[in-house]
C-alpha cells in the first residue's frame, strides 16, 4: 500500500495542483487506512465541502480507529510507562 506519509502528499498534491479530489480521496483513504490523522481530517475536510462522500468519511474514521487499536497493546504501554 505504500508509506502512509507519501500516500497523504500524494492525496495533497491531488486535490491541490491536479484538481482530482476522487483520486485525493482514494489516497487519504488509504493514508487514513494506515493510522494517518492528517488523512482523516483531508477526507472531513472535502466531506465538509461537499467533494467526499458521508461513507468516505465513516469509512476513514473506521480505518483510522482500526489503525490505531491495532498500534496499541498492554506491553507497549508498560513500556512507554517504563
């Protein structure tokens, strides 16, 4: 799927210099996939513009919230605590 940094840029460059917001979407959807807030926002963003879907929002928070629990376990927070 990529590096979650450049999906993001690529989502950028997308929607700012080419005018593509379904391909930025795709991007931050990945992006947002992979534990990236910055994606999440983007997608709300064109969701609050009317250029993104309500399911393409519900579905990169989902992604994001899968990311993120998936990131998180017991031993890694003894460990930051440690």
């Amino acid at each position: 799927q990529g590096h979650v940094e450049s999906r993001h840029n690529l989502g950028c460059y997308e929607i700012n210099e080419k005018g593509s917001s379904e391909r930025a979407a795709k991007h931050f959807l990945i992006s947002a996939k992979m534990g990236h807030i910055g994606s999440v926002e983007e997608i709300k963003d064109m969701f609050m513009r009317g250029v993104a879907t309500k399911g393409q929002y519900a579905e990169a928070l989902r992604g994001y919230q899968d990311a993120v629990e998936e990131m998180e376990s017991r031993d890694r927070d003894e460990a930051k605590a440690f």
